[in-house]
C-alpha cells in the first residue's frame, strides 16, 4: 500500500495534521469544492513563489489561509499589493463557486478572510518545491539526469534527511517513446507509518509534451508522543 498511494494521506491523523480543518455539518460539499477553488487560484497566481505547503482553516465566521512559500516576497509584492490582489482573486473564486451552487442568502454569507505567508526557511526541504525546481530546469532544456541527480545530491546535504527519491515520466529530453526513470539515495521506508515522509508533485510543460515529477523525502521517524504533542497544539490552536 505505501507504494500505491500519497504517503502523506496514509499518515494523516498518525503523525501528519490535516491541511484542510474544519468541522461544520451539512456544508462538506460546499466547502469541499471551495478549498479546490482556493488552492487553484494559489496554484495559478502565484506559482513562481515555491509554494510548499498551503493550509485552510474554518470556524464559523473565519476563513483562514496559511501559505509557505520559499519567495514570499513574491507573494506580498511591493507594499502588501501582491497580497491583496490574491485576497481579492480568492475572494471572487468563492463567491463564484456559491454563485454557481445556488448558495441562498444565508449559504452565500462570506465568511471573514485572512491570508498568512511563510518563510520557506533554507535549513527546510520541501519535496514540493523541489519537485517545481525540477520542473523549471526541464522546461529550460536542462539534461534530465544531471537535473535529477544535481537536485537529489543537494537534499542530501541536509542533516535531517535520511533518504530521498526522484521520480520522472513522459518523453524525457525529447525523446519519442515516452519513459521512466528514477533515482533513489538513502532508505525510505513507505510502509512505517511513523517515518516522516514529504511528498510532492510537479508538472513540466515543456515543447514536446509534459513531464510529471514525483519526490519523496525521508526525514527520519516521528513517534507517538511527539506526534500527539503536535496533534494537540494544532487543537488548541484551532479553537483560539
């Protein structure tokens, strides 16, 4: 099974938080289709910002978004205009999405929007900005191998990891046949549940066709009672 599915779905609510929390019933669908919208319009604007993980959080009057990013200077933009156009765009993909629903006056009511930006800290990796950094190089042209290998090496370096895998698809420098190729360093064991993988995906629209890119980075185990600290942080600070 932890070669089949996303191995952070497999350990949520183990030793990884939920990205999306809230509890209201009767709105799941509702709500459901409004984080898609909220993580599309994040995925289109601001793409170029190394957008590594995105949380939504709701309580019953408060939409909050927390964004970590490895360019947040991107997202701010010059005297805070980047984020408000981004608060903007969020807010009418909602009110779209209510629109298109047939959401009544009471369904459709906004609820009270705030949008935080991270730090992506150098001393962090993220498999999702690595992934998007491989991309890039491919749509540049780059050597595939040497990409894969140049990127591998540099997660490595890092003290907390433990093992690391690279995984691409599609027509790879352009070839005609389409092919796999992958490059694993380290151990890492996807069926323990308490090791704490990152996991993330890319897409590399390049000339001739697109390329999918998968990483996986192990970075040592988390076990349980470091886990329920974390779980129980996140809980009280939800209900704050």
């Amino acid at each position: 099974m932890g070669q089949k599915i996303n191995p952070i779905s497999l350990r949520i609510g183990v030793v990884k938080n939920w990205p999306a929390r809230w509890l209201l019933k009767g709105k799941y669908g509702r709500f459901l289709e409004e984080d898609e919208a909220i993580r599309r319009v994040v995925g289109e604007k601001i793409a170029q910002a190394g957008v590594s993980a995105l949380e939504i959080e709701r309580t019953s009057n408060n939409l909050k978004i927390s964004i970590q990013a490895a360019r947040p200077g991107f997202i701010i933009g010059r005297g805070g205009k980047g984020i408000e156009d981004l608060t903007k765009a969020i807010e009418k993909e909602l009110r779209d999405v209510r629109r298109k629903r047939g959401a009544g006056a009471a369904h459709g009511k906004a609820q009270g929007l705030s949008l935080n930006v991270e730090e992506l800290k150098r001393s962090q990796i993220a498999a999702p900005y690595v992934a998007q950094q491989i991309a890039w190089d491919l749509e540049k042209r780059l050597p595939f191998r040497r990409t894969m290998k140049k990127y591998i090496e540099q997660v490595m370096q890092n003290r907390d990891v433990k093992g690391a895998k690279v995984f691409l698809s599609g027509r790879l420098d352009g070839n005609e046949i389409a092919r796999r190729e992958r490059l694993v360093r380290g151990s890492l064991p996807l069926h323990t549940l308490r090791a704490d993988i990152d996991y993330g995906t890319a897409t590399a629209f390049t000339s001739y066709g697109t390329v999918g890119i998968k990483v996986w980075i192990y970075k040592g185990e988390i076990f349980q009672e470091k886990a329920k600290g974390e779980s129980q942080s996140a809980d009280r600070d939800s209900e704050r």
